[in-house]
C-alpha cells in the first residue's frame, strides 16, 4: 500500500515511512491510496466474531500487504487487551464505551496500536522521538502505550490549565521514557509547535522525530475497529437496519475513522459530529467554507480543538465536495450549561453516568434521532477523569477507579515552556543529548 498526503505535494510513502514520520514533508496528512472494500460473507457473519476477530480481519485491510498476519494479528491482540462494550441506554440509543482501557480513554486503542507498529518497524535502530499534543485524553494514552518500549521517548505538550487534574497527572507522573511538557498556550499552539517541528530541517537531521497525534495513520485507522464491532453487537441484539452514529469531535480523528469504515463496506445510515463551543465544523457544513480559529476553554476540553487536523483527510476522503459531506454528516455544537444538564437528566432518567464528552454525543443524538432510527453514540472517557464536573452536574459522588487513584498518587514533573518553537526546538535538541 502507499500513501499519499493530502497537500499532493510530496512522493507517496510506504506503511513504514508513514507511520515512522507521522506527517508528509509537505505538511500534509498521509492517506492510503485505496480503501479495500471488506466481502459481504465478513459482514454477514460480523455478529458472530469477537471483538479481536473483528479488528483482525479489519486490519489485513488496511494493513496486510504490509506486515506479515501473524505478526499483525499479535499487534491487534495485544492493543485490545479489553473491551469496548455496546450499553443500551434509552430504547433506541446505545452508548458506545470507549474508557475500559488503560487510561480509561478512547485513544488506548490508537495510542496502543501504534506503539506497537512502530516498535515492529524500528527495533533496534536509533532512538524514535515521538511528540504528541494533548488536549486532555491524547497525552495519558500515548504516554501510557508507549511507556517503558525500548528505543522510543515520547514528549507530551500540553496546554497550562487546561487539562483536567486526572488528566494531567495520567501522563506528568509517569517518568521513564515520558516527559511532559506544558505550553503556555492553548491546544493549536501545542499542535502548531509539533507539526513545525516535523517540517524543520535542523531538527529532523539531529532527530528521529514522529508524532502519536491523530495525524498518524497508526493512531486514526485503528479507531474504525470498534465501530465494526458496535454494529456487530447490534445485530446480536437482532437490531439489523444501519444505526446512526454520533461521535463527540475534537480534533476529527475519530469520525474520520468511522467514515473509513463506512468507505470498507459498513452499513451506517449516517454521521453525526457533536461539538462543544468550537463550532469551526458545525459552520463549516452551513456555509461550505472552513474558518479555523483559536480554541475556546470549554468542559468537554479533549474537543478544544479550533482547528482539527483531520478535517484535511475528510475533505479530501469526500473528493473537497462540501455537499458530499453533508450527505454523510451533520453537527451540532452543545454549550457548558448543556452539558452540565444533560448528565443530570441522562443520570436521573436512565441511571446512566455521562462524561462531558459523552453528554455531547448523546444530547446531539437524541436530538437528530428520527422515528424508527437506532443510534449510537461514542462515551469516549470515564467520568471520572472529570471528577468536578460530573459532581457538580449530578449533585452527588463519582466513584474514583483504582487506576485513576493511582496515577493521582505520583509526582508531577513536567518543562514549563512558552508557546515559542525555538525555545521548544532547543529543548528537544538538548534533551536528547
């Protein structure tokens, strides 16, 4: 398979090249150039398979003329260590639990699928440094997946103040071969500084660089695995006509693997991007022109995103046909105050506990839901990694889970840094000396 950027302005790379570099040399994204359509015999006999089973035959598709299966089907394997169980909410809506993972988080499945593709196609050569930029939930996975792979140290920048405290101590406690780094600055400027780092050519000749955001055709192409298994346990549930999905969206990595999925054959009626007050894409399906802009501070904050990278690969996925995407998707945006409200009522009336990712997902959802329609909604993170605010909304208690207690015990160690790329490129030049 080789893989193209969505600038169209650099050589198409192999598996390796895309995956170890992360992003194209023109700044672009890398895409495959071929999505393989799965056989309908796959589909038909979906709700019989395993979760594993399922990711298996999902990533020969997308990764088999690559890696040998063997080896690919240890590396799925060993990322789905857990579940990610479809939980029937109200009478036609699901909840799609993303959190049983290591950091309870959604990106476990990327973050861990990656760490090990890169560790089978650069063991034993020089060091990889992977940089990440976190709004919240990124940082913990990547950090948590990566931790302690020989050969690979990972930066974690992330904005001052404006992650959650459990967030924050999932990946600054972890030390080994984690460092954390804290802009002062918000998500776009933590995201600007990785991709400049990517594209300067002083750092890249002292450096093996990559980064583990969901620019990284190894952290977004996995996150399809679970929507085939969601449908998969409809269909258990004699529930066969194509849901509808809703996906709380950040920084687009998600839904656009949801969109592969489709692309590979899986029946979807259609999408739904949920969003909170950065209501770049939401504006963009309205006028068919892409404005970003400096990210807003809201309570769902893993989707402060004011510019998100994948919009680029959906764009191109949808030939730039802004009317082709509003075929596919709709969006809606939800404010503090409705978030904090919907995990009250969602809590009252169905004793189902939300996130404040999730209780987008889920108001958007119930909201757009037609007569007859079956929907799904993504709940991307535990609550309590949002401890406060779910407290807060529901007037009670939220359960601390032993792992989260646990990374609440460490110490917190990170590099204060100004959103400046040369102090950051200094850094990172002297840091790995």
């Amino acid at each position: 398979m080789r893989y193209y950027s969505t600038n169209g302005k650099a050589a198409t790379a192999d598996l390796r090249t895309a995956v170890t570099k992360g992003l194209a040399p023109d700044r672009g994204l890398y895409m495959p150039q071929s999505i393989a359509k799965l056989p309908e015999s796959f589909f038909d006999g979906m709700a019989d398979l395993s979760f594993r089973e399922i990711a298996c035959t999902v990533a020969d598709a997308f990764f088999g003329e690559d890696i040998a299966p063997e080896q690919l089907h240890r590396i799925v394997n060993d990322t789905l260590s857990f579940d990610c169980p479809l939980v029937q909410v109200e009478d036609r809506i699901w909840s799609l639990e993303l959190f049983h993972g290591p950091t309870l988080a959604f990106k476990d499945v990327g973050a861990r699928f990656m760490a090990r593709m890169l560790q089978h196609f650069t063991g034993g050569g020089r060091r990889i440094n992977v940089l990440v930029a976190t709004s919240g939930d990124t940082g913990s996975a990547v950090a948590n997946g990566f931790l302690g792979v020989e050969g690979i140290h990972v930066y974690v920048l992330y904005p001052k103040g404006r992650v959650s405290p459990v967030q924050e101590c999932q990946f600054t406690t972890l030390g080994q071969n984690i460092t954390a780094i804290e802009i002062d600055g918000v998500f776009d400027d933590c995201q600007a500084l990785v991709k400049s780092a990517f594209l300067d050519t002083e750092l890249n000749s002292a450096l093996v660089l990559t980064s583990a955001n969901s620019i990284n055709v190894a952290r977004f192409l996995p996150q399809s695995f679970y929507y085939f298994n969601a449908c998969a346990r409809l269909r258990e549930q004699g529930i066969s006509e194509p849901p509808v999905i809703c996906v709380p969206s950040g920084n687009f990595g998600n839904i656009c693997s949801a969109l592969f999925a489709k692309r590979m054959g899986l029946e979807v009626k259609r999408f739904i991007a949920a969003c909170n007050a950065n209501s770049v894409f939401p504006e963009f399906l309205a006028s068919g022109s892409y404005s970003p802009r400096p990210s807003i501070a809201t309570l769902a904050n893993a989707m402060d995103v004011g510019d998100p990278s994948n919009f680029a690969r959906i764009w191109d996925l949808y030939g730039k046909d802004a009317d082709a995407i509003r075929a596919d998707i709709s969006s809606a945006c939800v404010s503090d105050s409705e978030i904090l409200g919907t995990i009250a009522s969602c809590y009252r009336s169905d004793g189902y506990l939300l996130d404040p990712h999730g209780a987008c997902g889920f108001k958007v959802l119930k909201e757009s839901l037609r007569e007859g329609e079956t929907g799904i909604f993504c709940e991307t993170a535990h609550p309590a990694k949002f401890k406060e605010t779910v407290e807060k909304a529901i007037g009670g208690s939220v359960s601390m889970p032993e792992r989260l207690a646990a990374f609440m015990k460490g110490e917190k160690r990170s590099v204060p840094l100004p959103r400046d790329f040369g102090a950051f490129k200094d850094f990172l030049l002297n840091d790995d000396k």
